[in-house]
C-alpha cells in the first residue's frame, strides 16, 4: 500500500510541503511501518488485558514502561487518578500534546472470530478499541520523539495517558489539575469503521446513577409492608422512555439497570439506574437534564421510597477546529487508508452476515479517506473537555470494518486482529506527521490557536462536574 | 316452585310463626304472583332505556309514576338530584323504608340472547341489573301497603329512589340531608347469580377522575415543544399497576383512560384517568388512597404536566346487622329460590359456555337459599352509607344464570329476560315479608337497633365525599 | 405593503419577466387584494364551522358555491367521499391544478384571542389552517380563471377539493381514481409560521387503529375472571415508547388511546389505539411498521386478549420538484411576506409568552422570505401521494405568529383573525402567478415534467392503503 | 420459665400422657436447656458465615461434624447436592425425621443491633433465620438420640440437611433420590415471629429466569442498530405488573431483575428477569404459569429479541396433617413460648419502631401460644414436596420480634442474638417431645399416616421441575 500512496505524497510534497520536510515525512512512516509489529503486539496484550475504567493498572503500566524505556518523563498517578499518566519529552515550545485511552468495556470479551464468541464470558473486552488509541498514540509519541532526537530540534512531545474514557472522565479530571495549560496543540484520535478528520462535532453529556432505597419484606407473606425500590425505577424509566419524544431528536437517553433486586422473594429494598443523556449542545442537555431528575424523584414519590443522584460524568460537545481539521486531513490522505488482505476479505465478509440488515458497507471504503464533512454519527467524549481549553485535532481511522457497530463484539473482533492494527498505524502515521508539522512550523500552531478562538468565542467552559467532586474510581463496581 | 315453597312455609310457620302473620304471609305472596306479569314488564321498560347515573330520568318517572298511582306520597328531586324521590305511605312508627336503584352501566348493551350481541352497539345496559332492583323493591312496597291499607295497620311504608349506585353515590347525599333520620329499619337486595341474606359486609370505595394538563404540539414537526398530558397518565397508570403489590390484598384499584388524545398528530394537552379504590375498611382505604394521590403527582411531576383530583364518589363498607341477617335468611328460606324452565336451562347451558373455563357453577344453585355465612366476592355500594346511620338488611337474589359474573353482556342479557324477573319476585316478596315481619312485631325493630348498636359501637359515620361537594350529576359525561 | 412590493415587482419584471406578463401579474394581486375581503369572511365562516376530516359537508359545499358563481364546473362526491370535489374551467391544454382542504382537528377550538379559551369546549378547530388553505386556493383558482377568461387564453384551471387531510387521505382516493391523470402541474400550500418556496420533503406516514377485545368482568368482585383489553394498550404503548430508542431519530411515533374503558368497575372489554408512524422514506418506514405490529400482537399475547389492526392512512414522503421550488419562490418573492399592525404585532407578542421557553422567534420574520434550501421541521400531508403521479409545486405562507407550534390553541387563534388571512392571501397571490406562468410558458410545464421525472427516476408510486380499502368516512368517530 | 411451664406439664401429664413418658419429657426439656448456649453459639457462627443456596459449605460441615460426633451415620453429598445430607442414628422402626436448612438470604447482612447496619454490606445474612432452623432441628436430634440410647428403644432418628431452601428447592432432589421412602414421619420447623402449630398450609411455587438476548450496539452513535435485551425486559415485567389485577387476589408474583445491562453506553445485548409465581394451589398456579410465559413471549415479540426460560425451582402447597397438628400443639403449649429480658424488651421496643405504621404487635405475644387453626400470612417451602410423599408436621416459633416482616434486616438482626436463639430452643424441645412421642406410641404414627392419606386423598404428587433437570447448584450466581 505504502508504494501507492508514496506516489502520491511525493506528487504532493513538490507542490505543498516544504522542502525539508520531506525527508522527516519518510522516515516517520518508514519507522512507523518498521515498529508495527511492536505496536501490534502490545496493542493485542492491552486487548487480552482489557481492563475497565479507573482499573486499567496493567494496561496503563505498560504504556508507561514503553514510554519511559525510550526516555520520556513519566508523571503517574496524575490528578488523582491511579492509572493516569503525562509522560514528557525534549523541552522548550511549542509543547504538541497527543492523547491515549485504555479501558475496555464490559461484557465484550471476545474472540478475534468472525462469530460471537467470548473470550472470558462475561469478561470485558475492547469494543471501542482502546487498545489501538493508547498503543497508536504512543506510536506517535516515540516516533516524534525519535526526529525531534534525531534533528536536535526544540519543542516538546507529550503523551498524555487518559484513563476511563468511557463513562468516568478522567480528562475532565486532568483538565481541572491543569496539565493541559502549557499545552499549544493536542492531538487524538478514535477507532472507528472509516478514515476521516471530521470536522464533525460530539455530543454532549451528563450521566449519573440513581439509587432508590424502599423497605424490604417477605415477597409472599407481606408485600404490603415493603416498599420496592424496583417499583422506582420502573416508573422511571417509563417516564424516561415517554421523555424521548418530547426532547430534540439528536438527543439520547440511555440507561441501564446496575441494581434490580437481590432475591425475588425479597421485596427490593434497593435499585439502581445508570442512566446517560446526550445532546449536540451542553447548554440544550442542561435542560433535558432538569427533567430526567423530575423523572428520578417521581420515581420514589409513587412508590414511597427515597432517591439520590450520584453524578458520575458529564463532557460539553467538542469544539472543531477548522485549521487542525484540514492539516490533519491532508496527512490522513499522504497516509491512506486500509488495504485488506484475501483473509481479511474473508474474515470481514463473514463478519457483515452478523450486522443488522442494511448496514453492512463496502469493503473497499475501509481502503478510502472520507472528506472532512462527511456527516458522522457520533458518541461523547471527553476530549471535548480538552478542547475547550486548548486548541485540538483528531481523527478516526478504519480499525472495523465497514458497517460494524461500536461497542460490540464485532468490533472486539476486529480491534484483537489484523485489521484493527492496519487502522491504527494509520492513526499512528497521520498523528505524527501533523506532530511535526505543528513543532517545525509556527504558522501552523498559530492556525490552530485561532480557529480555537474562532470557534469558542466568548464562551466560558465550565463542567458539570462540581469541582469537589473526586473521580469516580469505583464507577464501574456493581455492588 | 310456589306449592312446593308453600308447603315448606307452613310448617315452619305452623312452629315459628305467629298465628296471625299466617294470613298476611301468604296474600302477600300470592298477591306479588299475581302482580309479577306487570312488574315483570315495568322492570323490561327501564331494562330497555338503560339510562346511566344521574340521567335516569325516564326510569325514575316510571317508577314514581307506579307508586303515586297506589296512592304513595312523593318527593322527587330530592337532595339536590333531579332523579331521586322518596315515595311514603301510611303513618306513625315504626317507619320501614325499602331502597330502589334503576341506572344502569355504559356499553353493556346488550339482548337477551346467550351470546354477545348488543341491542345498540355502544349504549348502556344493565349489567348490574338495578331495572330489577328498582321494581322489586318498588314491589315489595306496593304489597305491603296493601296489608296495611287493608288491615288498617298503624305504621309507614317507604320507598327511597336512589340513583346513580353505579359510581354516583347517590345514597351519600340522601344520608346528608337527613332523608333517612326517621327510618326505624331499610331493607335493600341486590341481584346477584345467587340466593343469600349475606352477613357479609361489602368493600369500601373512594374514586376519582385524574386530569392532566400539558402542552399541544404538532406530533411530528415539533414534539419536543409538547408536554403529553397521556404520558401523565401513563405514569400514573404503571405506579398503580405496581402499587397494586404493596397493599393489602383484599384491596382493589382499577382504573379507566376517559380521555387519552384527540387527535394522533397533536401532542395531547388533556388526558384523564378515572379511578376506583377499595378495601373491606374505609380507615384502610384512607391510606391506599394517599399513595394513589402521590402517584397521580408522580405523573404530572415525571412529565412537566400540571394535575388536579376530582373526587367522584366513596362509600364505606357496609355494616353487617345480625338480627336483620337472621331475619331475612328466614323469610328467604320460606320464599325459596328461582326453579329453571326446560327453555332457561338451556338458555343457561349455553351461556355458560361463553364463561371463563371453571367459573360456570351447576344451574340447580339457582334453586337453593346459600347459608348466610357464605363468603362472597363483593363490590361496594352506597347503601353501605345508609347502613352506618341506621339499621339495615339485605339480601341478594339469584336474576343471573349462576357463575355469570357481575357487570358484563352475560348478566344484561339475563336481567332483561326470564331468569331475571324470576329472581326479582324473590327478592321482592322476601322484602315485603320482611317489611311486614317489622311492621307487625315491635321486638323485630329493636332487634335490628341492637345489632346495629353493636357493630358500630363508638365508631362515628363520616364520608369522605366533603360536606360541601354536591352530587356529581355529570360524572358520566365524557368530554 | 403592497406598494412597496409593487415595487420590487416592477423592477424585476423589467429584466426577468416577459413583457406581456407584467400586465397580467399586476391584475391578479389588485384584483386579489379587492377580494381579501370577501375571501377574508368566507375563511372565517369555515374556521367557525370547524368541520373534522370527512364530515366537511358545509365546509366543502362553501368552497362549491364559490367556484359554481364563478363558472366552475362542478364534479362532487367523488372518489367515493361526499365531501371531496373537482371543479373546472376552461378547456384545453395545460391542465394546471390546485389543491385546497378544509377539514379542521378534534378538540383545538379556540377563540381569536392570544390566551387559551375554547369557543366551543372540546369541539373541533383550525389548528393547522385548512380553512385558510381551502381558501387561498380558491381564490388563486377565481384570479386565474378572471384572466384566462379575460385575455381569451387557452387552458384549464381546476381546483381540487381534498378532505381529510389530517390523517383521512382524501387525496390517496382521488389519486386512485384517477383524477389527476390530465393535470399537466399540480400547484398547494400550506399554513404555516414562515413564508417559503421549500425544496424539503415531507414526512412518510402509515396510521392505524389497534383493538383489542377482552373479556369483561366486575372489577372488585372478580377482577380475575376479566381479561383486559386496557391492559393490552398499556402493554404495547410501552413497547412503542421502547421502540422509539431503536429507530432513527427522524421517525415519529405518535398514539392516543381512543377506547379506555367504560367505567372503571369494569373490565375493559375493548380499548383501543389510533397510531401514526413517520420517517422520512416510505421504504424505511415499511421496516419500521413490521415492528409496530409486532408490539401489537405482543399486547395482545401478554395480556389474554385479541388484536386486530384497521389500517386507517398512509403516504409517502413528498417528491420536491427543482424547477416549481424556483418558479414559486420567485413569485412569492414578487408577493412578499406579512407586515403586522400594532394592534396585531401587540397580539402577536401576548402570543408569543405562551410558547415554550426559546421557541418564540422575531415577528418580524413574517415579513420576509425564506431561503428554499432552510431546513424545516415537517410533518406529512397526503399532497405527497399526488406528487408522486404529477409534477407538483408547494409552498409555505406565515399565517401563524413566528414560533407557534402547529396544531395547537395558538395556531388556532391565528388562522381565525387578521394574521392569518393575511398570509392567505400571500398564497393565493403566489399561486395565482405561478399558475398564470405555467399556463403562459410551456417550458415552465416543461421544467416541471423534467424535475418530475429525474427525482422519481425509475421509482414506482404505490400507496400501503390496500387497492380494495374504502376511504375510512368514519375515522373521527369515537365509539 | 420453665418452672411455670413445667407445672403445667405435670397437671396435662397427670390426665393425658402415659406414665413412662413424664420421665423422659422432663429430660429432654433438661437436657436441651443444658445445651443451649452450646447449640445458640452454632446458630450464630452459621448466622455469621452466612452461606447462600448450594453454597452453604462450612454451614453444612458444621452440622454434620456435631452429629458425626454424637454417633450419627452420614451420608453426604445425596441427591446431586454438595452441601446436602442425611444423618442417622438407631435401627428399626419407626423411622422419624426432622429437617434442618441453613442458607441465608443475598443482601441482608445486619449487625445484631436494632437499626440497619450491615456487618458487610452487600453480604448475605439470615434474614429468614435458617441458621436457627438447622440447629434447632439438629438439637432435637440429639437429643432423641440421647433418650434412644439412655433407654434402648428400638426406632430410627434421622436428620435432614436440607440445602437451598431459599428458592434451590433442595428437598425436590432429595424426594427425587428416594430419600424419605422409609421415613414414617418428618418433622419440621420455622422462625417465624409468634409461636404456633399451624393447620394452614403454604404457596404454591414456580421460579424461573428469563433471558432476553438482543443485539448490541453502540447507544449515542447507533440506537438504531441495537435491539435491547432490557426493552423486553420493560415489556415483560409491565405486563406482569398488569396482570397481578386479573389473577385470585391469593397468588403473588415478584421478580428482580438479575440482569439489565452492562454499560449504559451499550444497548444491551442481554438482559434477565428472576419470576416468582404463588398462588395456595399448584394446580391453580399451573395455569398462572402459562400466562406469565405468554407475558415473556410477548417481551421478545414487542422488542425483537429472543427469549430463553430456566426453571428454577417449584414446590407445591403444603399438605396439612391433622393428627400432626394436634400433636406439636400440644408439645407446643407444654414447652411454652418465649419471654424477654429487659434488654431484649428494649431492643424490641427500638426494633419495632423501624416497622411500617400499625405492624408491630404487643411483645408478649412472643410468650404466648397461638391456637392451631390462626390464618397466618404465609410463603413457600420446599418442606411442601415431602409433605405429599410422607406424614410431616410442622411448627412456628417466635425468634423473631412480634411484627418483624421475613426476610428483612430486622429479622437478621433477631437471628443473630438471644431472642432468635430462645424460639429455637422452643422449636428443639417442641420437635424433641414430638419425636419421642411418634417413637414411643405406634398409634400417633398411625394417626399422622390416616391423616396425611385422608388429606390426600387420590392426589399424585408430581413435582413441576422435569425429572431430568439437575438441582440448580449455580441459581445464587449473577452473570
């Protein structure tokens, strides 16, 4: 693949890039591809490890031990958070930050099978491809480190290793300790079905568990004398899915169950949902918010029971940044994306007949880079946090295949193989490219800072998270 | 089933009966057979108009209409209710006063035929049978005035025309203004699928009409404007459902939607629950209804929707009276119960086909008198209110084919034929009995004040219906 | 505000429209302004009359006598619905159309005043304007005809009467039968809180009633026996509120319960949902339905009961026509938007505070023309299925106060004052000029077959109302 | 408490019990006192252990060590279960049994103090008192066995170690093994809050889980895409909800939800309900069942899921023994109940305030006897399978404070302390006296066997779990 799209590189280079920058350009992607199989394999032990939120000990361990190895500065255990990490090379500005997550999520342990089949049943697993970001970050990270080494150049890398990004948002956290302010530019990325620097946006969200509490008693012999805090949470989930289309399509609500009961002839004394609600905008969510807690408390006032709101995460949309979007997507394309090979054809093919019908996609896409405004459909994160206080870029690379849904066990799948690999030095490639590109020119650090101020303008960011608040280290125990 | 009856009466009157009652007993008898073709008819008319509470305007006119013509004084209007009247003959003590009830239930229409057919799709019909109650009561009166005119008796016979049992609580305003201050004893029956004087009591009942108000909205262009008036109800509804484990369960909550949304594509801005709850103790029942209240809060709350009650009606439960029990189970037994022609069993055979599986008992009940201690599966009633300021007895009389359960096209279709008017005449000739047993024998009337005194000691009568609230003439309105 | 919109007119008829037009298009807004008033009077009298779909006879007969002065001939009844009509005049080719309905929606009665207060309580109003849109209509139809008669041209004008809009289909049945066969373009509009020639679809849609019969019993004496049909609704809008989280966001689902109950001391023996399903293809739509039904029979199953759906409506989404979107928003453009008294912007602005919080928008919005490429928020109209058949064009007049919701007391009080005839007469003044164009140039019919044809492309019009189903004459009566 | 007791014997021994037992009544009732701060501090390591169904390891060996130790022979391991055993002492006939449970309850951990304090929270705890169940009955073993070898008397003690009772149903397997086919007689016992030999009989039970599996996806990016395991769970339950209305008021239904999701950003792919379903007859409840899988049917039906069903457990209604009744009465009364100290007096008073309003009862009832024929408000056990196949006696005693709900904290907190170890030592001295009776009078055998084939009758015991189906060892797991 790399002959093909060299052509094109060069093609572009002696038109767009700076002549010096050639040479880096090639030694970054050749040293990328040289490392791959490094990459791969530790990415593949994160997956096997696939540890959740705020648990990600080993998984964190060994991002930091690869770092440290190459001569990188590790501050762990940063803002009060076991598992999160900054981990610091060369001196001087401008100071480009690139970001890795590593939890996994629960329930997806699966095989690198094209058919559902748990690894551990039960086990987590990484169907958001966690594994890949940390690794493909790293990747990047060394890589930068190497030129900057190489060339003597000023300007500082930085990995910034972000734990529990799926529901305990630890970068909220490291933004409240300000380890993002001396930061000019940071980077990420995500695993995705598709290649593209989107200039899409995510959504906003706020979640929080709600815990009712009744009175217990003999389920046979006395329900009278019982309060069901099960009761609770039926009424409210009701009221929460009748919610649903009084509030702007765009937005979601999801919840789950995490306490329904101990035996069934013990009326529930406590129950618990889980709940997340998400809109493009953290302003309109604010809204939808004060009516899911309006749905909480009628809960427990039909069934006499009582209630309380632990907060556990709340991320703003991320802002956009034209400047970053559009340097990151001429990389993206230098780059290219993922060619199959006749297995990995066969593999995805097989995979396709588990999709939903309808949703399966061609093979091929996964090969191409989608432009910047393509429509995306999107989840939260708290990147978004980042990128309200510093200027930020990101992209997805094709680590599934085409079609595939996230948070499920086909992604597991593929985020354990081969082509979930093949995404990541994409992701790898095309963040280290932009990394130089920001270290070796100030104009394009200017860039980003002022889109950032294009787009934020006036306004102030602030989380929903009370700023007493700790991180919620426990968020994912079910007790 | 008269001379077999008959013979059984005057043994047991040749030993319990005192000689002079032996005439009365059997003119009366013989004089309501005579009488049953004309009543028979009156009780089809009123089957036919079928009018529902507080609009029984025809029924009532046909049933003053009767009594002013035998010579009854009348007072209609009576109460602030356009439809009830007392109708009084005689004078002096002890003042012996028999209830009639003639509304009947919306959309159980139906002919007297034994499958479901509707006379007129959607009309009322009595499925309760109270065109039956009303005459035989209204019989009973007739007869026993004639004993008193003829035999110069001192004493007043009274005939009180309560409407609206059905949820109206008629009775609860005719105790209010004082309409039953100086009645010795009152005698009531209901149909029924058997022959009892029961000492059972009946359920106490508060019911209410639940109207949620929110904001319309065109469905599809913008819901999210709307706030949904029917998912209150929605709510509301699920808490019950779920409130229904935690009381006691003797209780009953069942509700009705009375308006759910105009129109699919307008978001609803009004929606309604009208609601019944009951237990076997008014003091109970004060509690169930609280949470029934907050639940209905619990809707308005969950939804951004407002919430107002409107109480309908509430009756306690019926004060059992042991020497009227006693009284009645032996005035029963010598009338005996309803005997089947060849054309009536068949008739009910195939009714009871079209019964829930194991609920059909042997057609031959119909014949036999249920010993008074029976237990009953019973609903409520107003004349509950009457029981608790003055004594009372009642009975029930088998007008539907045994095992036809209460307020459904089975039961319309036997009140309107035959095998309704039979037990009618049962009931009113153990009414007229009975009546005359009081008005002859001063001990009988004291018996029935000492019992009463006893079952009520020191509890005092207070409706839940507030003093100032006035008969809820439109609460079959559906707007 | 016409002299200033002359005008405009003036100066771009001198560059953009042929000579001999400017004559004409002046005639036809004078004489349309001379006749605000009649046609004023004749809008309010429907909106007074309020008729709901298929029982429009006075409404419809209006509109009738209207044209037959004019000379219209007159084909009613047609298509097997009593209310629905054709009216022609001229002869000869182009056959130029335009659509007017007139039915009203239950329980939006409303007087012309800016706070909430029922003319009639709980009758039927104009909540979408239809008494506005059966008018302008008209009146375009009476200015086209004034002119072709004048100016001896060749050429038909016909007015089609389309009841039952909201949720009835009238115009499916007048499709099927073929009425549209000759029509050469097909011109409608539609009420609205903007003015705009749009290029956006609208909603597909299917409608039906789900009933499900049970088993009637007495509540409180043997809830056991009954099987309830309530029970079934409440079942399968539970599931319907689920479901709508696993669609897409761009589908509406959307129920009221038209059968509750009869009284709540009995079992409901039928209930009863009235349920509109939308997505913005048909196709997609189909998919979503198939699972509708399945949470229907579920209903049914977990509750002991029978189901049976009767599909009441269904259309397809709207098919835009590139070339009448420039021809209509050119001429609305001529036309110009609404500018309100003082005494109407003070309305307005009382209005305005009853909105949901952030919906209210600038008045003076009606005064302007919006892009045809703004994105609208939609609902569905059975102009679709004509569209479908026959080149069609559309627009949108701001006949509502800026910001009201549609199908609410507010829209209501609009369409039934000076703001609302107001915006009648843009339509009538903008579809009178475009038809006036298509009858003149037989490349703008031209235009229109074409944009007809690339968008349909090689689709097959096929409506999901069965070949053999009647119109449903009976849809707003609630048994 | 015993002098006063004890002088009531001699006066009932003088007239009704054969000379030769007076010796061996008084040393029983001696012998047992003499052991009860051994065999209390049994029941309280057991009460601390705190094992669940099939997993009650040390609390099984505990009991078996202590009757290893007394000569007992035992078998363990029996019937497919671990913790499951039988203990035998002596030879011949009569053989008479006494069962012994001693799994606790999940989530009802408590600290022997009277407020909600768990000794580790989200820890079993005793909150049904099985830890004095199983001590009690092994007790009363020991002390038969001690009378059988101080006298050599033929017969045969045996003792059940029944495990699971909790909804394991482990007496189902051990009748299944042929276990009791030379039993003569079974006695049992349970904590309860009053002390009584009931003639009431218990619930009927069916349990089951059900398993809904969708399919997962990610919940913000594709809602669309997933079909949610919990939605049918939604379903499921609501229509169980409903259909508690329309069963006899006598039968219960009560379920946890034992899985509902594993992220909230994941639409679940897998979700379980765990059902329990009542009602004072089998062959009723036979019928109940049948409805509430049509309930889990239409859950899959409405959502687009599957649906699985693992039968837990069942056991039918208890059989009363007449003969039996008699019998433990009369022990019951010569034992007499339990009196408190002034501590226990006060710890009462505090504990009852925790109860719901109007359930505490007077604390000296838990001295008092109550008369065999009491209603009680009873639930389930598995005792009920082996009623059916042997003549089996049973009894309550107060070791709970008068009021105390089962299966609550308050019940764990009695269990734990010196009230629940006094009304065990009622229940070891009761089932003593008893056993030593049936061992030492051929009649009361005889009379226990005419009245269990009276009751009976031609009856055919058929337990409702398969044959093939193995004991649930993993029902206490979640997933």
């Amino acid at each position: 693949m790399w002959q093909r799209t060299l052509s094109t590189i060069l093609v572009i280079a002696a038109t767009a890039i700076p002549v010096t920058a050639q040479d880096w350009r090639k030694q970054i992607v050749d040293g990328l591809d040289a490392a791959a199989e490094r990459h791969g394999q530790l990415s593949r032990t994160i997956w096997e490890t696939a540890e959740v939120g705020y648990k990600e000990t080993r998984s964190s361990a060994l991002l930091r031990d690869e770092l440290r190895s190459a001569g990188f500065r590790i501050d762990d255990g940063v803002a009060g958070m076991p598992t999160a990490f900054v981990a610091t090379w060369g001196s001087g500005t401008p100071v480009i930050g690139i970001m890795g997550e590593f939890d996994a999520l629960p329930g997806l342990s699966q095989e690198t099978v094209p058919e559902q089949k748990a690894r551990v049943a039960g086990a987590p697993g990484h169907g958001c491809g966690h594994n890949l970001l940390g690794v493909a970050s790293m990747a990047a990270a060394l890589a930068v480190k190497a030129q900057l080494e190489a060339r003597k150049l000023p300007g500082t890398i930085r990995y910034y290793g972000t734990p529990a990004e799926e529901g305990g948002n630890g970068k909220v956290y490291m933004v409240r300790a300000g380890l993002f302010k001396d930061a000019d530019v940071v980077l990420h990325w995500h695993p995705n079905d598709r290649n593209i620097a989107a200039r899409a946006s995510t959504l906003a969200v706020i979640s929080a568990k709600f815990r009712f509490k009744g009175v217990a008693s003999h389920a046979a012999s006395a329900p009278d004398k019982g309060r069901s805090a099960l009761d609770a949470v039926m009424v409210m989930t009701h009221a929460v899915d009748l919610l649903r289309e009084h509030i702007p399509q765009e937005s979601r609500l999801h919840y789950i169950i995490t306490r329904g009961g101990l035996a069934p002839n013990i009326v529930p004394e406590s129950a618990e949902i889980y709940l997340y609600a998400r809109h493009p905008q953290i302003g309109v969510l604010d809204g939808i918010w004060e009516r899911i807690l309006k749905t909480a408390e009628a809960g427990a006032l039909a069934t006499g029971t009582t209630m309380e709101v632990e907060l556990v995460g709340s991320t703003p949309e991320l802002l956009p940044n034209e400047a970053m979007t559009a340097l990151l997507d001429r990389n993206l394309r230098d780059v290219g994306g993922v060619t199959y090979t006749a297995d990995e054809r066969a593999f995805a093919a097989t995979l396709q007949t588990s999709f939903m019908p309808g949703t399966a996609r061609e093979i091929d896409e996964a090969a191409t880079i989608r432009p910047p405004d393509e429509p995306l459909t999107l989840g939260s994160t708290d990147a978004a946090d980042v990128s309200w206080v510093v200027p930020s870029g990101w992209m997805l690379a094709a680590t599934y295949v085409p079609g595939t849904p996230g948070h499920s066990w086909q992604a597991t799948s593929c985020t354990g193989g081969t082509i979930g690999r093949k995404g990541m030095m994409v992701a790898a490639k095309t963040l280290a490219l932009t990394a130089m590109d920001l270290l070796t020119d100030p104009t394009k650090v200017a860039s980003a800072r002022a889109s950032f101020e294009k787009t934020k303008g006036s306004r102030v960011y602030k989380s929903r998270i009370p700023e007493t608040a700790a991180p919620p280290l426990g968020y994912r125990d079910t007790k």
